[in-house]
C-alpha cells in the first residue's frame, strides 16, 4: 500500500508539470489564464475525489485507502498517452487563432462547471449517501 500511495502521490506532481508545460506551449495566446484555470484545477479535482469516494467508499476506509492509492495512478498512467505538443507553425493565421481561442473557450466552460457542481453540492446541509450519490451521477 505505500508503494502505490507514494507512485500515486508522485505521479499527480509528474502530472500537474506536465500538463502545465503541454498547455503553456499548446495556448500561446492565453498563457496566463489557463495557468490559473490549471493551478484551480488541483483543487477542484481533490474536492470532487474526496466527493466521489465519500458517495462511493465511505462506509470501508480500507478501499478508500485503496482507491486513494491506485485512482491518481491510473489516471498519470493514462494521461501520459494524451499529452503532446502542438507543432509550432510559422506563420499563425487567423484560423488557427480562432482554434486556440475556441478551445481556450471549452476549458473555461469545463471550469465553470465544474465550481458549479462544487457550489451546489457544498449548499446541501448534511449530505447522505444518497445525495452524494445523485452529486456522483
């Protein structure tokens, strides 16, 4: 179990440089925003993990252990297959600037709801199983 605690714990910062660094190259236009929507990122996927495995596993603290351990693992491990840089072109047209700025767009729609869901799962008092539940699917 410490192995997999410290592999999963070692491949979240692998993780969080490579993808800051893959994005900074890919979105040359909005270096400074998507750094702060990334950097906002690590906290909102630690709320809605501990979310996720309060609704899931929280009546067997030796799975959520488990799953603590393996979870972000298997998510680096995955990742890793996705993650590339954008050839740099020589000379950017407009098209291609209205591509970044689309898909700059997506990333902001993802973080806005992603502390939507946060916002409202934080306004329900005393969140059963089967609230945390309806909040997971």
């Amino acid at each position: 179990m410490c192995v997999f605690l410290c592999m999963g714990g070692n491949s979240t910062t692998w993780m969080n440089t490579a993808v800051l660094v893959t994005c900074i190259r890919n979105f040359r236009r909005n270096r400074g925003p998507v750094s702060g929507i990334l950097k906002g990122y690590v906290g909102l996927s630690t709320a809605i993990f501990t979310n996720l495995c309060s609704a899931l596993v929280a009546d067997d603290p030796a799975f959520f252990l488990l799953t603590l351990a393996l979870v972000p693992f298997i998510v680096c491990l995955t990742g890793v297959f996705f993650l590339r840089e954008v050839p740099v072109a020589k000379i950017t047209t407009a098209a291609e600037d209205n591509e970044e700025g689309k898909y700059f767009g997506i990333c902001n729609a993802v973080a806005v709801v992603l502390a939507v869901y946060l916002l409202a799962y934080g306004f329900v008092p005393n969140a059963n199983t089967l609230v945390s539940r309806v909040f997971v699917a």
